[in-house]
C-alpha cells in the first residue's frame, strides 16, 4: 500500500524490537502509534470489524479511534517506553498521565472512562515502574475509599447510577504504583483504609462489605511494594 498505512506493521515491530533492546531509537516509532489519529492506519493494527471507512460518521469514527487507543496496540507500546527508560519516554508517559486527569476533570471520574486516551491502570502501571515523587503526586489521588462514597450516597437516597459508581476505579493500579515509587505521602491514606471497619460483618454478602473488603485488598497490595 501507499500513504501512512505502508508498512504499519513491519514499523511496530522495528519499535518493539528496538524498546525490547532498550535501544533509545524506540520513542519516536512509539510516539507515532501513541499520536496515531489516522483510522484508516488503527485499522491495520486494530480490528475494526471490516467497516466502510469513508461511510463512516464523525462520532463512529470516534468511536474506532478510542477502541485502538485502549487496545493491546497501546499497551505493547507503553511497555516499551518503560524498556527504553529515558527521559523523553517518561514524559511521553507523564503526559498521558496528565491527559486521564484532564478527562477525570472534565467528565468526572466515573463517567470519563470511554475519554481517556488509553487504559489508565497501565499508564500508572508504567509511571510506577519509570520513578520520580513528582510523578506519587499525580496519582496519589486515585486511592481512595470506593465504599465509603457509596455508601454516603446511599445514605442520602441518592438513586442516581453514576452516584454509586465507583470513583476510584484502579485503586489497585494506584496504590501498586505508588508502592514501587516508594512514595511516602499515600502510606497514611492507604493505612487508613486498611484498617477494618468498625461494625462491618464481612461474614454477611452485600455490596458494602466487598467494596471495603476488594478496598482493603488494593491497599494491602501497594503497601507490599514499601516493604516491610
């Protein structure tokens, strides 16, 4: 073929083989799967389902576009950032990072999910393995108490689905980074929610009692990372 779809294929696996080498000439061959807007060229590496391209719909066209940026594709190259280690593919990392909280902040945590520009977990993921306190404070917001928030919502009757979903969706993701960053200002919020709650019967199937039990879980499993 012609254009930008030429040889997409033989490209990602230079740039995998490349990271796999730790072999800095990676990142730019990264960044453009990263940057890929082209549908026609996610097409090649991801599965649209034989779809007529130029019949498509703008938001349809959308829609591809986000099933490539959260697909295997991303993840392959995220991983290799990691590999190659450098700093210019932590900052490619750092801001995407910054892009998933520019989309918790415009469309709110629990309904941001379809924006984000690829799996958030694997992002922190990455930023856990890559180093730097700059790089806790981003995501020391994402361990929080998914139980608590529910249950208050119960509390005040609030019937609505959005107000029961979860508001820290990669907890587990969260606090596993933060543990392999040894960042020491999430220790006192992740003790806090490991600790067992005061009249809950765990013993009793409900969804309180899982939220704070998969809670206490996540944390148990960042603070592992700290050591002992």
């Amino acid at each position: 073929g012609k254009g930008p779809a030429a040889g997409i294929q033989t490209k990602r696996e230079i740039a995998l083989a490349l990271s796999d080498l730790g072999d800095p000439r990676a990142v730019p061959l990264i960044k453009f799967f990263i940057e890929l807007n082209d549908l026609k060229v996610a097409c090649k590496l991801y599965d649209c389902g034989g779809a007529n391209i130029e019949a498509l719909d703008p938001e349809t066209v959308e829609n591809y576009m986000r099933g490539y940026r959260m697909s295997p594709v991303l993840r392959d190259m995220i991983n290799g950032l990691v590999n190659v280690g450098t700093p210019e593919a932590r900052e490619i990392v750092v801001d995407l990072w910054k892009k998933t909280l520019d989309a918790n902040a415009k469309y709110g945590m629990a309904e941001s999910y379809l924006y984000w520009p690829t799996r958030p977990a694997l992002i922190m993921s990455a930023l856990g393995r890559m180093g730097g306190d700059d790089v806790g404070a981003l995501i020391e917001g994402q361990v929080c108490s998914n139980a608590e928030v529910n249950m208050r919502a119960k509390a005040l009757n609030v019937g609505k689905t959005a107000d029961l979903t979860e508001p820290c969706p990669d907890i587990g993701a969260g606090a596993r980074a933060l543990g392999r960053l040894k960042y020491a200002p999430a220790m006192e919020k992740m003790m806090e929610i490991v600790k067992r709650p005061e009249g809950i019967d765990f013993s009793v199937p409900n969804v309180d009692n899982e939220s704070f039990f998969m809670d206490r879980k996540a944390v148990l499993q960042g603070l592992a990372f700290y050591g002992a």
